[in-house]
C-alpha cells in the first residue's frame, strides 16, 4: 500500500490552511464583538506596543552584532600580543 507524497503534502497544506483561515475568522469576531472606536484604539495599542518590541528586539541585535565585532577585535589584538611575544622570545605570560 504505497502513498503519494503530493497527497499527503497537499492534504497537509489544507489542512494548514483551514486552520490559518479558522484563527483569523476568530481575530475578526474579537475585534468585531467590540465597539468600533474600541477596536481601533485597541488596535493602536497593540500596534504601539509590538512597535515597541520591535525597537527592542533590535537593539537588541544591535548590541549582539557589536559585542561580536568587539570580541573579534580583542582576540585579534590578543593574537597579535601573542605573535609579537613569541617572536621576541620573552616567553612569559601576558599581563
């Protein structure tokens, strides 16, 4: 009994999908219960907030990409320290 992989994806594929469409039919009642003006404020609430998390997140990966850049120039001097030691054949530890 063999089964047709484009089947099964298809049919898992409309199944993502009634779901998909089942949760935002859902977003619109929770807004549509409400008041109109409600809705919308609470809306531009939510927006604000997300925007907020948004800026957040980012300077989040901001701080990340220069903590790394950071990092890289560190080990670099380190190398350096390093290579340059060897070379004058000082051996000690690096203070």
């Amino acid at each position: 009994m063999a089964f047709d992989r484009s089947e099964v994806k298809d049919s898992v594929n409309n199944l993502a999908a009634g779901f998909c469409e089942a949760m935002r039919y859902f977003g619109d009642v929770s807004y549509a219960v409400l008041p109109r003006d409600m809705a919308h404020s609470l809306a531009d609430l939510k927006k604000s907030f997300w925007s907020c998390v948004r800026s957040a997140v980012d300077k989040e990966l901001e701080w990340i990409d220069e903590r790394v850049a950071g990092g890289d120039r560190l080990r670099e001097e380190w190398r350096q320290t390093c290579a340059r030691q060897s070379t004058e054949g000082t051996g000690g530890p690096v203070n």
